[in-house]
C-alpha cells in the first residue's frame, strides 16, 4: 500500500499480491491523526497489506523541506501505534504525472480534485514497486 501524505488529505494506493498491477484506492480527508491513522490501518488491515510506501515530498535539489519532515513525523507517529514496514519513496512530480494521466484518460481537470490524491499514490507505488524490480530497494 502507498501513501501520498498532503496536509489535507492522505491519498492512497494499493498493488495486487504479485506487485503487477497498481490501483489507486482513495482519499482519506485528514481530521486528527488518531482518526487518519484507524482510517489507513483499516485500509492497510482489510487488503493484508505487507508494507506501507510513503511518499517523501523532497525539493528538486533532493533536499528536505517542511513537507518531507511532515511525512516522516506522520510515519514516526504512525509507527507508534503500529508497528508495520514502511519505506519511503520519492514523490517529485507525483502529482504532475497523475494529473497528467487523468488527464489522458478524458478526466477534465475540474473532476480531478477528487482523485489527484489517489492517483499520486499510485505514482508512488509503481515508483517503488519499480525501484524493487530493479533490486535498487527494499521489498
């Protein structure tokens, strides 16, 4: 499963058990985290997920930045509640290629406000899932 952690919302994506197909799931409206954590984890736990991917939001020069701290608080957190195994994955351009896609697929941009989150998760993944497939990262 990936996360796309935004100050907003929490996109999410989850692969098929061979890893070749990726499926963007939802969004989850960030409220508390207790209540953003139970939201994912019910997710994480109904589709017997193996690990989580995060998206790590890093500037184009590759460093951090207050949103790439605020995924990693949001795993260290989320670690606390539970333990499960999590890797990060570059998000840069994320968004721009699930915007992209949506929009190759006939979603006008008016519509993708709802499935943008998502979408990145599923940039996310298939990043990961390909960086794995390369032996470049951890499964």
């Amino acid at each position: 499963m990936a996360v796309d952690p935004g100050a907003r919302t929490l996109g999410v994506a989850v692969c098929n058990g061979d890893r070749s197909l990726v499926t963007p799931l939802t969004t989850i409206w960030r409220t508390k985290f207790t209540e953003d954590a139970a939201a994912l984890l019910k997710l994480y736990d109904e589709r017997t997920c193996a690990g989580l991917v995060v998206g790590l939001p890093l500037h184009m020069d590759g460093g951090d930045g207050r949103r790439s701290q605020s995924a990693r608080s949001f795993v260290t957190n989320l670690l606390r509640v539970r333990d499960l195994p999590v890797c990060y994955q570059d998000e840069r351009l994320s968004t721009f290629d699930a915007s992209q896609r949506l929009l190759d697929a006939g979603v006008q941009l008016h519509e993708q406000k709802a499935r943008i989150d998502a979408e990145a998760a599923a940039s996310i993944l298939r990043a990961a899932l390909d960086e794995i497939a390369r032996g470049r990262a951890a499964p």
